[in-house]
C-alpha cells in the first residue's frame, strides 16, 4: 500500500507545486498501528497559523480513497498529514481517521 501510494509521489509534487515549487518535499511512509504518513515540507519558510480542524475538512475527501482501499488490508488504517518547514519544524498535524470520514459525510447528509 506505502509503495503504490509512493509511486504517485512525483505526480502529486507536480500536481501540487505547479511552477511555484511550494513543497521542497512530500514523503509517504508507514507509521505505527497501520498509520499512512504525508509530510508535505515547504520550499520556503512559512509563517502561518495553520487552521488543523478546517484543513482536516479539505483533506478528508483527498484521503477517502485511499483509506476505502487500505481497509482491505488494514481495517483501522489511519492517516496523517503533517506539513513542516524546510527546517523541520512542524505547522499542522491532522490526522483522519475512519470515524472522521464518517462522520464528515453525516454532517453533509444532514
């Protein structure tokens, strides 16, 4: 699951960066208790106050997927995203989990 996901790697830093080469780099691995990492680290320091909760609601629909698919494999597969400066310092960690999906598509039913 951790190498088809790093196959989309240079895709996603195209995809992603555009010409402004925003990301310096973005890694995949595997963490513990069946954990999918992201690290999106910035090409340039940033100096901003990341909103976690309203990021996580972007990024649960980028994440559904592959968390759909890894199920098979691992049922409580979990994600997460952390974005750091190019100096390892870190601005936001969400993490999404099964539930967090769930319960955003409830909130969009309701």
């Amino acid at each position: 699951m951790i190498k088809t996901a790093q196959s989309q790697i240079p895709a996603l830093k195209a995809q992603l960066n555009g010409e402004n080469n925003t990301f310096k780099d973005i890694a995949i691995d595997e963490g513990e208790d069946s954990t999918v990492i992201y690290t999106y680290t910035f090409a340039q320091p940033q100096d901003i106050d990341l909103d976690n909760e309203a990021l996580k609601q972007v990024l649960i629909p980028e994440v559904e997927p592959l968390v759909n698919e890894a199920k098979a494999i691992a049922p409580d597969v979990k994600v997460l995203v952390k974005y750091d400066n190019p100096d390892g310092s870190n601005l936001a960690t969400i993490s999404i989990t099964q539930a967090d999906i769930e319960a955003a598509k409830a909130a969009t039913q309701e």
